[in-house]
C-alpha cells in the first residue's frame, strides 16, 4: 500500500464531521472531507444536502456557483444540478443534459448539532454507529461557541496530541497544563474501535485555567482528571475537572469539551471545537476568555509544536521511524492500530470485489 | 509518453509568438517559450535576435547580463556571445573560446507588430504558415495599448476557457457576457489545424460593455455575435460586436481583439492582447475604460476559475478524468485534438531519426 | 547513486564547522548539518555538547524544549537527557526510561574561535586534519564580527562561486572586483584534498574598496592578489590584498577572510565568515563599513545570481549539463573531483560493511 508521510491512507467506511449545524444555511460551503470535495447546503425543507463539489463538465468548483431555490448553478457554465446531484438544465445550445451529467451525493445526518457525512462506497452505516453527545444537550452547562480551525497538519499527529495528555505540564505550562513533576495516573480501554484513557493527577496545586476561572485558588490542591474518549477517525468526548482532593467527582468543577478532527487532505484537518463548564456560568467575559486561552494554546503552542513534528518527519512513515514506546503512549498506539486495521480491512473489501 | 497535470508536452514544429515588437529594444528581455530559456534584444541593425537564455559556462541566465552593441555579455564572469550564438569573448587567463563555447539561436520573424520564434529543431516552417492579423493594421479603428499578461496556469485550459465562450454569461455577468439564458447559435468548422468557432445570440439586450461604451442604449435589442478563430497552440483572432436585431453586421458596433496564449512552461502561459472597436474611437477615456475592465474581467473573473479548475485537476490527465461533454464543447475538443495529434507527430517524427 | 538537483550527497567523514565559538551558550542552539538535526549547546564546564536535535519518542525538535543544568528537557512530554545522549528522567507513569531512548551524540572540538563536530558513523578522524586559521590569532589585524548566514543554495554552487574569482570584476564591479579586463595570472596546486588557488592581477587601478577604505588612491597603479586555499567540503582560507605595482607582499595593505561554507541540507547552506585588516585598524566606522559592503555583496549580487544558476539547471546534475570547461575553472573543477571522491570512497566503504 502507498503511505505518504506521517499520513495515512484514509478509513472512508465511517460517518464524519463535516459542520457544525449552524454553520451550514442557505449559501455554498465547500468542505474537503478524505481527499472527496463536498459542496453544502440547507435546503428549503431544511435538510442538508451534500454534493460532490466538482462540476463533471470543466471540474470547476460547484461552492464558487449560486444556490438557486434547492439547486446549484455551476459558476463556470451555467449547468445546474439539484439536491439529488442530476442535472436539471443546460443553458446552452439544444440544452443537452447527458445522463452521466451528474455529481456524486452524500448521505447526511445531524445529530447533536453537528453534520455528519457517509464518505463510504456503499450503504451508509446505520446512524447508531455515530459517536453521541448527551453533553451537549446539558442546559445546565456553559457553552462557548461552535469553532472550528483548519489546520496544515496531518489528523494521526494531531489524534497523538490529543490521546497523549501528558504533554500538557510541558506545552502548556501556563494555562492547561498541572506543574510539571505533578504524579499521573493512566488507565485506558477498548471497547470495539472506542479508546477510552483516563488520566488523575491526585493531590496537587490547581492548573492555572482553574484558577483564572475561579475554580479553585492557588494554595489549593485538587484531583485533576482528564478523561479522553476517542472514535475513529479523530472524534473526542473529553470530560475533565478539579475537585478537592479526596472528594467525589459530582461535586467537583468540570472543564470539558468535544473536540473532533476530520482530516481533509492526507497533510490537513479541520478541528471541531467547544467547551463547556458547570461553574461561575453567569460571570460575564469568562467564556471569552476560555476561547481565546484555547485559541492561544492551539495555535501558539500546539500547532507549532506538532508542525515541528511533521518538519521533522519530513514524510517519513511513523513506524518505520521507530518511535520510542513509553507506558504514557498507550491510547494513542492503540488508536493508531484501529485506523490501521480500519484502513486494511477497506482495502482487503475492496480486494474482493 | 510522460504527461504531467494537465498539462501537455509542447508541440515545437511551431513559430510562437514571443513577444510584440513594441516590447523588444536595446536591452536584454527574457521569455521562457515551451520550456526554453530565450533571451531577446534588438541590433543596431532593428533586426531582433533570439538566444538561449542560458551561459554555457555556469548556466548564469545571460539576461542578467548586458548587451554591448550587438554582444551579450554574461552578468557573471564576462563571457561573450554576438548574434549568431558564437563565443567572440573570453576576458579571462589565455582567453580560450572553445568551439563548444555557443548559445542555441532561434529564427526570428517580424509580422503584424508581433515578433514570432521558431521552436522547432529542424529548419522553421516558412512564415507563410503564420496567422496574420490584418485587423491590426486598420486605421480607422481605435486601439488599446499591447498588452502581455503572465499566467500561473497551463496553456490548455486558458484555450479551453477561449473557446467555449458559453462561460461569459455565467463568468462575466457585468460585462461581456449577455444575460442568462441568451439563447446562443454555435457553428465550428475546422480546416486543417484552424478552427473557427462562430457564436450567434440574437434578439438580446446589450452586453454591459456595449451599453457602458455607449454602443447601444440599455433598451436596444440587438444581435450580438462573437466569433473565434484558432491557430495552434493559441493564436486567437476574435471578430465581435452588435447590430440592431436583423442588421447587417457590416452596420455593427464591432469589439473585437487579438489573444494569444503562449506555453511558457507546463504550468504557465504568456497572455498577449490587445482590443479595438469601431466607435466612439474619440471619446476620452474610453478606451483606458475598456482595458481597465478587460484586466478586471481577466484577473478576478476567469483566472480565479480556471486557476480553481487546475486545483481540482490536481494534475490528473484531463482525458483522464473524463470530462462531460456537451454540444458547446466542440470547439475546444477539435482544438485539443489537433494539438495532441501535432505532438504525437512530432514524437513519431523523432522516433524516425 | 540517487543524486538530487545539483546537490551531492554528503561527505560524512569529516569535521564540519557548526558555529563560531561564541555562538554557542546557555541555550540550545539548532543546525542542521549534511542534512542531519543537531542541538548545541555549552555545558557548564565550558565544554560544548552536540546531540540529535530529534526526540527519539515522538521527534520533537529538542531545541524546542529547554536546558536544565547539563540535561536537555524535551518541549513536548518532558522527557530528559544528558550531554552524553542518555534518558536520565521520564516524568510520566511509572518512570521508565528504555535503553532505547536516547539521543545520538556528537564529538565536538574548539579550534580558532570555531565549533567542529564529526560527522561520520565511525571514530572521528584526528583534529589534526582540522584546517586551521592561525590569522584569526593575529592581534594586529582589525577584524569585523563573526558572521553566520543562511543561504538557500546548494553548497557546490557557492563553492564553485569562490573558487572562480574571475567573477568579482563582473559581479562586483563596484566593491570588490578590478576593473572589467584586467589581466589575471592564476596559478592552482592541490596536495592531498587541499586546493591552493592563487590570482594576481598586476599593474592595474585598484578595486573601490581598496579606495574606499583608504587603502590606495583612485590613481595608484597596483599589484592585486587574491589567493583562495580550500579545504572541503567549503572550507576557504582567502589571502588578499594590494601593492605599489612591483613592490613586495609583505608592504601591502591586506584585506583578507575566513570563508567557511557548509551543506545544511541538500538545497541550503551555512556562509560563517570574518574579515580582517592590516591597515586604518582605528579608523572609526571602517570596520561597520566593510561590514555592511560584504554583506551587500553577497545578498543582492552573488546571492541572487548563485540562485538563478540554481533554478536555471532546474534540479539537473552538473555534470550532465556539459558545462563549458574554461582554464579559470581549474580550482572549481578540481574541489568537485574531491568531494565526487570522497563520497565515492565512503560509498564504496560502506559497501564492505
Ligand atoms: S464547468 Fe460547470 S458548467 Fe462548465
Ligand atoms: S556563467 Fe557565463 S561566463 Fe560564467
Ligand atoms: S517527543 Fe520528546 S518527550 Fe515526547
């Protein structure tokens, strides 16, 4: 099989992430999901539509045409296609419109307010399959805003970062991260293709993000957990807080948050992204200031750092560059194990046929 | 045989287009033609000669250097060349000049202001086989200035984009192209490796252009024609203009122009035009207007989209891709087929030596 | 043997120049060095510690992370290792430190001011075979700063620019260079893989900056040396300077440097360089002056033209572009037959591993 770089070939038997419900409406917004261009929009009835984003006349971009009622002019010659990708009219000459004037739809879903994409050959996986939210829905909670950034970063270095907390003390020591030295506790499971790692640092001074939000004062000391569940490719259920030390975790400040990674081109992603707390709810600018204390440590200090990794890469694949294996690196080997075997078992179904 | 993106090899059996004349004095001006590096200058005598472009000692680009009456010398250590290629110069220790000690010269022609290159091996093609333009030459008409464009795009899809002038209405909504859904009669006919594509919108209002050069009020219906004729590999005469519905042409208000498109590399063209109508040739100001909008049409209409559909290729072979094609592709595809069968010729013409 | 551009693989049995001495302190210091990642830094003993820039657990640049004492903490998880390359500390779970995490170590030696580290797989060759520059020693001598530039060149291409001075009147007309057309005596001799190119260019007005500098009057006749001793892979000694025409070396006004170029990767280099006088030592201002002339120089003459050779052989091999062979291409021709040797020899070695 080909690999380039630190990339993997793509899993495409899965529902992805696409959008964020609310950021799909009435206008063309192309996504680039596995290597496949989508084009997106809500229809009038207010369902989905996802449409390959290539016009199969001239391969000009579908999203740099108009959306007219539920259709798509291309914005190069005129032809426009409906919600269902056949082509309803051809402006020019005897208004010809071949049967094989068509574009390829995607079966969409939403679910917890986020869009989700069959990027498979064949029959869509039954929506059960989708990782579920409840948290979400929790009105109880504080939410920021439903973000998302793309990055120039291949999803397996970020899906490493994300599954391997333990950087936090070193990355980002000034707002995320315990002091460094602070004791870890790691347990992980896998159940199916679901990783679930569990990480405690028991009895130590709160991380400063807790205590600029007023979580917990600095001569405090706390239990800090940070519990990670991850789904193919790169969706994240992160459930995280501080309690006192020795107390029960329902009484304890929560700091979570759902972060997905889809990867768009085998050296890019997109990044879903929003927390949510259950403390000081009503405080008003605390909200912004979690986002652009997020938004600082992404980009000042993981992007760089992961992009260092890539550099330094430099295409190689990652086991032939025989990474040292560390007790910590568990939960990130294993779900690099599922996408390998996702990925082969595509490849041995495709063998088939 | 190699073929890279979208992208063709280059026929060479061909006099190109490398500049107007207007373009080429007393100083060193460099082209990159079908992969070659060529420098370019006038003489004493107003001849222009054309050299390689690259020093055969260090392969130091000789434009870098400087032109000593009718002797180019290198910009790096001083070697120097006469018109004809040979080395006539060496400031250096005994001063040797080797015989290997030449720069390639190419066969230079003068014609209608434009200054034409033979690319081939072999001895040039006679000039007779050069596209005239005796519209350049018609005094009663006004002129915009001689323009030359570059182009980070490959030569292919900027004819594609030429030749099937359909997009105008879609691309250009705000000035050359009619309204959607102009009803539009084509007709193509090829004779030898020319193809003259005729384009027939009758009983419409006014393109903007005409309304805003004041050829035609916003309430004249009028017959709008835009006729295209094509040498390889993108020599375009283009013959257009309005006349009243059911007028004679030889009545209208013509706005029309010369196109060339010239392969630089595989990736890039030079874009050479100028425009010309037959009103309001006094009018103050109108013709810098007209160059204004052309420029503006060009540079944020059609370049964004083809430079669009060369992304989507990605450098897939665009047969390859297979292309929808439809009735107003004809043009384009005859011209593609001519110039594949031009290279294939070549590269059969070379297997025999 | 795979070869790219006009790049060579690298000699790796030998000491290469990393630093000036007083580039390297109490922080790590990147370099990338024939292609291979180093961090420097100095211990405190004094003594310089060169290890792989690279974390063997999940390739972090090092020099991302910080110095704690003599041991290098990694940026991303903590990891720590000493100046030997050793993992003395793993912050996380259970403490384990596998044997395999370590870090390549490098054998460092000061010499003259500059940091040499070996580069082969074996024992390093003795110091002996270090060149040396005994004129950075000298207290007579008015020095500028030592100087380190990046340069996005290949180092043969910078090598061949030194080596051939016949390029300064054409290149430099204005600095360095003697006027276009004077006559020059050069004299080559190799011994072993030390090239001694030695140029005298007698009875002529003297080059600006001798003018400039004081050094002579713009109508004094001179003798002008300039003698250039190489070592590889970029090592260069330059001995220059002028004289009453006649008159004996040793009245002359030297203005001479340490040149030393080194392949970073196969496309980039490292330029450290020092220049230094025997005349108008005090003279306020001189030194910044010649400072800022070289740096000039090299940026918006040699640079640039250094690079278009580069792109105009387009990533072709030297040799088989043919490259005329003039008598003043001795010395250049002569260094690219012992670096072809010296990567030939250590191909052929590792062939009888
Ligand atoms: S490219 Fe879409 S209609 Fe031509
Ligand atoms: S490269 Fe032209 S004279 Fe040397
Ligand atoms: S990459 Fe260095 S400790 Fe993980």
């Amino acid at each position: 099989m080909e690999r380039s770089g630190s990339a993997m070939t793509f899993a495409r038997e899965l529902w992805y992430t696409v959008a964020w419900s609310e950021q799909i409406g009435r206008s063309l917004t192309p996504r680039t999901i596995a290597g496949d261009h989508l084009v997106l929009y809500r229809q009038l009835s207010g369902d989905v539509a996802a449409l390959s984003d290539t016009c199969p006349h001239r391969f000009a971009p579908m999203h740099l045409g108009s959306l007219v009622d539920d259709v798509v002019q291309c914005g190069y010659h005129g032809l426009r296609f409906d919600a269902g990708g056949a082509c309803v009219h051809n402006p020019h000459g005897n208004g010809a419109k071949p049967k094989a004037a068509r574009l390829r739809r995607y079966d969409v879903v939403e679910l917890d307010g986020l869009v989700w994409v069959w990027m498979g050959a064949g029959e869509p996986a039954d929506i059960s399959t989708i990782p579920r939210f409840p948290e979400l829905h929790e009105s109880s909670y504080a939410f920021t805003g439903a973000h998302m950034m793309t990055m120039d970063l291949p999803i397996d270095l970020i899906v490493d970062n994300l599954l391997d907390l333990s950087h936090a003390a070193y990355l980002h020591p000034a707002t995320l991260g315990a002091a460094q030295g602070t004791k870890d506790i790691t347990s992980v499971k896998k159940a199916g293709n679901r990783i679930q790692s569990n990480r405690l640092m028991p009895g130590a001074p709160p991380a400063f993000v807790f205590q600029a939000t007023e979580a917990a004062g600095p001569d405090d000391i706390v239990d800090y957990w940070a519990n990670m569940r991850w789904d193919p490719p790169g969706v994240f259920s992160m459930d995280a807080g501080i309690v006192a030390t020795g107390g029960r975790k329902e009484d304890g400040r929560i700091l979570s948050s759902v972060q997905i990674v889809v990867p768009s081109t085998e050296g890019s992603s997109y990044y879903f992204w929003k927390m949510f707390r259950n403390y000081n709810e009503d405080v008003p600018g605390m909200t912004e200031a979690i986002e652009a204390a997020v938004v600082q440590a992404f980009s000042t200090e993981d992007e760089p750092m992961v992009r260092a990794v890539r550099d330094r890469m430099a295409g190689r694949n990652f086991w032939d560059m025989r990474p040292l294996l560390l007790p910590q690196d568990s939960a990130a080997v294993q779900a690099r194990r599922v996408m390998d075997a996702l990925i082969a078992g595509e490849a041995a179904g495709a063998g088939d046929i």
